[in-house]
C-alpha cells in the first residue's frame, strides 16, 4: 500500500508540472499515511524520482528513514495536523496563480468556481521566507474554511480529502488566477455577491472529483 501511494505522489508531480502547474522542482506534495505523512524528497527531479525516495515524517516532525524532505515540509505537516479532514497538499508555482500571488491580492468572486474553494474569495497569505515556521502559520490562516490559498511572492496551496481533489482544485485555482489576470487587464472586474457564492456551495455538495 505505502509504494502505491508513494508512486501516487510521482504520478501527481509528473502531471502538475505537464499541466503548467509547476516547473522543474519548485512545486511539492504530500499525502497522509499511517501516522506521519508522505512527502516528495528536496530537489529530486520528478522524472527521475523512485518510490523509494518518497520521505516518510511522522507527525511530530521526525524524519523515519534515509532522505530529506522538501523544504516546505512545515507547512505540508501543519496543514494535516491542523485539518484532520485533509488527506493531500499540493504546493505548485502556476505562472497565473503566483503573478496574482506577487501582487498580494485574494482572488475574488470573479466566477462562481470561487466557491469550489470553499468561500467567496481565495486568499492570498501574507508573505514569509519558504520554509518557514510564520509561512505555516500563514498559509493555515488563509486556509481556514477554505481548500485553496495563494502565498505572497511565492505560489499556491490546494488541498483535498484526497490527492485527485486537491490536484483538480489546483487546476481550478489556476484557471480562476488566469481568468482574473485576463480581467485586470481590461479593469476592475465585477463580482459575485456572497449570498450567491452560498448557493453554489449549497450545490456544489457532492460535485467534482473525490
């Protein structure tokens, strides 16, 4: 079971980065095992990556076995200890999501698939060195009651109860991103109402991927 989901992990990585997701190694993912977490190694090429290589850390942090870890672990183990419902984290650079994320700007209710990220606007969490302790801590506070956040300067967050979830999420994000950009372009874009990003979450239960 554990080489099935650690070669899950690869196939992930090698389709983020087909879908100009990501590019090279920037991007990292993890997946919720046992009683730690699976989570891609640091500057491993994707198409070269081996189950094997998939670090195992337990949810205190402690690295079990040989390898290192990305060097966002923190906020892939923060996010699954702070949201037991949550099973997958994937962190990628899209070109659309992280111009949008340079600017520090949420992604508002441009379109009504805001509300497949569980609110009316996908925020964008204020800037903090990768890697770090106050990046954690950001990403989770824009994080909560959502499944998707952007990070200054940086990049963005999708996460699911599963992997196909938080990888169709990731695309979605993107998509929103790059519909947004295309609107800044032409103006100030008008927006949804709150009341109606409820409705479409009232009726996105049970829609999409798992």
């Amino acid at each position: 079971m554990s080489t099935a989901l650690r070669q899950s992990i690869i196939d992930a990585c090698l389709r983020m980065n087909a879908l100009g997701l990501n590019q090279g190694t920037s991007g990292n993912i993890s997946l919720r095992h046992e009683d730690g977490m699976l989570i891609t190694p640091t500057s491993t090429p994707y198409e070269r990556m081996t189950p094997d290589q998939i670090v195992f850390m337990k949810l205190d942090g402690a690295v079990v076995g040989q390898g290192r870890p990305s060097s966002e672990w923190r906020f892939h183990l923060d996010i699954l200890r702070s949201r037991p419902e949550t099973n997958a984290v994937v962190h990628a650079h899209p070109p659309y999501a992280t111009t949008i994320a340079i600017l520090g700007r949420d992604i508002p209710p441009i379109h009504y698939m805001v509300a497949a990220a569980g609110g009316d606007t996908i925020r964008c969490a204020d800037y903090a060195t990768f890697g770090t302790e106050q990046l954690s801590r950001n990403a989770i506070k824009a994080l909560e009651d959502r499944t998707a956040c952007l990070l200054a300067h940086h990049g963005m967050i999708a996460i699911g109860a599963t992997l196909d979830r938080a990888m169709w999420l990731a695309v979605e994000v993107e998509t929103l991103a790059r519909q947004y950009h295309g609107c800044l372009a032409i103006g100030d874009p008008p927006v949804l109402s709150k009341a109606e990003i409820e409705r479409v979450r009232e009726k996105f239960a049970g829609y999409g991927v798992k």
